[in-house]
DNA sequence: TAAATTGGATTACACTTGTAGGACGGTGGG
DNA sequence: CCCACCGTCCTACAAGTGTAATCCAATTTA
C-alpha cells in the first residue's frame, strides 16, 4: 500500500470506494456494487477499473480464472490528498478558514455538534 | 451576482479568487495579482479570463479604454459547490464524517481549536 | 515617427475524463 | 457440441483543462 501520487478521477472514486470496503474482487462484483448507485454499463465501469490499474492504484491478481482486483493505494492517503488540494484550491490551504465556514454554513445536528466537541477536546488535551 | 452553475476549474479558480479580493480590474492587474503565486505566462492568465467570461463567471465591461472584468458569480456560492462536490466524492456526502476526520487529521493549533469550539457553541445555542 | 510591447480574439495541442463500443477467446447452458 | 454471453484488451470520441502561441490593432517608448 503506497502513498504514490493517486490521481483519481470522480468516477473513479466510486469504483475505489467499492474496493476499500472489500477486496479483492472480481469484476463483476465490482458491477454489482457499483451498479446500485450509478447507472453505468458495465463497459462503463471496466474501463474505469483499466485506467485505475493502468495508474497504479488498483492490483490485480491474474491466477484466478476472474481476474480479481484490489486497492494498491491507501484510502486514508487519497482522502488526504483530495481533502489537501481542495482546501488549497477553495480556502487558499486555511484548514481553518475551511471547518469554520463548515461550521457556520452546514446544518450538522446537535448530537453532531456534541461529537465534534468532544473530539476537539481530546484533541485540545494531547 | 446569480449563484448559476460555476463550473470552475482548478486554474480558473486562482483567477477568480483574485477577482472576489478586488474588482473590477483589468488583465494587467489580474496578471500582476495572480503572478506572485503562480508562474503562469500572461498569455495562460488572459486565456483563463477569456474562458471564464465565456462560462459567465466573469463580466466585462467594455466601456473603459482596457477592459475591466468583475465577478458575475458569487464566491460563497462557489463554494458552497465546491464543497458539496467534494464531500460527496469523498465522503459519500456525509459532512459529518469529514469534520470529524479533519480535527482527527490535522494540526490545528490550540487557539485554532478554541475558536472552532467557541463557533460550535454558537450554533449549538441558535 | 518608427519600433517594440500589450491587450484581445482566435487557434493550438496534448492530456484527462466520462462514457462507452468492438474484437476475440473462454465458459456455461441447452 | 455449439452458441450466446461475459471478461479483457484495445479503440473511440467529444468535452474540459493546462498551457500557451499567433495575428492584429492600439499604445507606449525611444
């Protein structure tokens, strides 16, 4: 699992999204769980799987007879990296600029609200 | 200042940036501005005012000597976009999951977290 | 005033992305 | 055993992007 440089398109993420919750698996697993919130033809979804392999993000393991596939990129490092170069390209890199307009913009419920206090208390104690 | 569908790229977002700081301004000032952060041509600058006033993000008012161009989106809108579109694509749209993960993440300073802790509050009492 | 620079419009060009389609070979059902 | 369908690999193709260059007219400069 490298960090690498994962460049990974919209529709891409859909399909890496499937696969950071389970893998490895074959293709057509990957249609099937793909399939129920995108309306794409599985040519559709195949050929993001190719591109994905081809960037070095996704595996594969050719001794089964279905070819299976599974993420060789870290899910936390790609979150990383598209969280960093959002914030860089909206808020100028100002993480704080960022949560705050979070805070003030979204509707996040009270229980929510309470949760994220606690976080940032434990935070603010190590 | 119509919140419209500002597709907005990555480079045109530094152009309009500029914009929201300060208008209207002519390319010139826009070239100087935007210059400092990036190492763009002006040539890549004029190109990306040129599309940005063809997507409709940018007016023009052609009566001045040099053109001046101005915003016709709003900033916080873009944002707003931007962010959804972001949160989306990464957190299958849960704006909860994301904070969290932010004040887990990054290194915020403790005045940082109080500040932050003091904006929860406000809302939490609204 | 002639030359050099700049601004605006148009064009360029390769790369990425969304969204598939076609060819070809293997597998499963009848 | 043969055919239809699925998986792989390759190809396609238009729109969007990053990054300019060209052409022409206006403007500044020596």
């Amino acid at each position: 699992m490298k960090k690498a440089d994962c460049k990974i398109s919209d529709a891409e993420w859909i399909v890496m999204k499937v696969l950071w919750e389970e893998a490895p698996l074959t293709s057509a697993k990957i249609v099937e769980a793909v399939g129920s919130n995108k309306n794409w033809s599985p040519k559709t979804i195949h050929s993001l799987i190719s591109r994905l392999v081809k960037k070095g993000a996704l595996g594969v393991n050719k001794e089964t007879p279905l070819y299976e596939y599974y993420p060789l990129v870290d899910k936390r490092d790609c979150i990383l990296d598209e969280t960093r170069s959002f914030i860089h390209k909206v808020y100028d890199g100002s993480i704080h600029l960022m949560l705050a307009n979070f805070i003030k913009e979204e509707k996040i419920s009270e229980k929510e609200i309470e949760e994220l206090e606690r976080l940032l208390n434990k935070k603010n104690n190590k």
